[in-house]
C-alpha cells in the first residue's frame, strides 16, 4: 500500500504539478479505481488537493518535508551565510542539493534585479543547465554523471546537449571551483556556483542568477567561495559535535 501511495505522488512534478485522475492512474501505474482510492485518502489528509477536475501536491507534504535533515539542518547552518551573500551580491541567492539526478533548491532569496528565475524552494531542476546543477553535477559520482548527460533535455536555445561539450565544461568547473550558465535555463538569466565542501564531498552548492555574466563574474566568486566554506566549516563543526557526544 505504502509503494502505492509513493507511485500517486511521484506521479507529480515540476513540469506536472496539477493532474487529472486518468494522469496520475497512468503514471501510477493503477487501475482508476484505485488510484482514485487512495488519492481520495490523500486529499482527506490534506497529502494533496483537489481544484475541479484536477489534483495537485497540498501543503501538508511540504510540512513534513521540512522535517527532512537535508533540509532543515543545512538550511539552518546555511542561512546566515546566504544572508551575506544576498547582501554582497543583491542578487537572487540559491543554496541546492543534488537530490537523485536533478538539483533540489532547498533555499531562495529573491535580488533586487529584475531576472526571470523559475526555481522556488522544494523544486527540483535538472542539474546540466543550472549553475547550481552544474556544479553538483561535476561532483556527482560517475554514475550519476552518466545518466544525466544521456538524457539532455533543451530547455533554451542556449541549453548545451552536446555531451563532449558539457563534459568538458564540468571537469572545467571542478578545476576552477565553479561553474556557469548563459541562458540555459531560462531566457535573460545566467547564474554562478560554487560547491559547498563538507567531509571530502560536495554536500550542496551555492548559487547566485544574475542578468549577464561579465567582470561580476569573479566577484560574486570569491563572495559565493567565502560564504560556502563557511557553511562547509559550521556542517563539519557539527558533525563532530555529534560523532564526539556520548
């Protein structure tokens, strides 16, 4: 019943997020009937809610994913870090973690330059034309590295789906420390991002959308590289405290 109840829910996404019956039955994979049963149940227990004809992710479920360590922990330990960020940059601020094969935005601070930006918090973006998704995308294991670059989707003119090319400019960013996008993502937005190191490994990235890339690019770096190695200090500080208590 519980693998049920995830197929209904995965069945919703960033590209989906208002569903018919008959959708979320074929996504499911399940008879009508049942998939009407348990969405039924899920829409009393305010898991999802009905406008019409149509279904979408209600707001208990961002209540509870909330609750999840990735989330509050490190938002916590991140939030005073993209405070100054946004402050030395006034620019929109993203702090993401590589969720699967895609790039999940666990934080957002609006800048104060109109840029058309689509993320918003608990979203999740593919990672080969988002800055932050780049970034992770250049830290993740091989075998995530793979499956992403086989299935390239466009989603600008601008959007990279040459393989060669987009391998060549992650082992790039991993050299450099960050990586960039033009207007892959969307239309009049480019961003920059820096990992967050923690424990040897990537554990987030931190991003910031801007409406060009020029000789800003070099300062929102260094801004971005001061604030992530703070944010990898405090998650390390922590785990310690937690490894060392009795």
């Amino acid at each position: 019943m519980v693998g049920r109840v995830f197929s209904v829910l995965d069945a919703f996404s960033t590209s989906r997020r208002t569903l018919r019956l008959a959708e979320i039955a074929d996504s499911a994979g399940l008879p009508r009937p049942t998939a009407m049963r348990i969405i039924r149940q899920l829409v009393e227990h305010g898991a999802l809610v009905r406008h019409g004809m149509e279904y979408e992710v209600g707001p208990r479920m961002w209540h509870l994913g909330l609750l999840a360590a990735v989330q509050s922990d490190l938002r916590d330990v991140a939030a005073p870090f993209l405070n100054d960020l946004h402050a030395a940059t006034r620019a929109t601020v993203h702090l993401a973690v590589r969720e699967g094969d895609g790039a999940l935005y666990l934080d957002r601070l609006a800048g104060s330059t109109s840029v058309p930006v689509v993320s918003r918090v608990g979203e999740t973006l593919p990672m080969h034309c988002t800055g932050v998704g780049k970034i992770l995308l250049a830290y993740a294991p091989d075998d995530v590295r793979r499956r992403v670059l086989d299935r390239l989707s466009r989603q600008t003119a601008h959007t990279l789906t040459n393989r060669s090319v987009l391998t060549a400019q992650l082992d790039e960013a991993r050299r450099r420390g960050f990586a960039t996008t033009s207007e892959e993502m969307t239309l009049g937005a480019c961003s920059v991002a820096v990992p967050v190191l923690a424990g040897g490994a990537a554990v987030a990235a931190l991003g910031v959308v801007v409406p060009r890339l020029g000789r800003d690019t070099a300062r929102f770096v260094t801004a971005m590289t001061v604030a992530a190695r703070g944010v990898g200090r405090m998650l390390e500080r922590e785990a310690l405290m937690r490894n060392s208590s009795p």
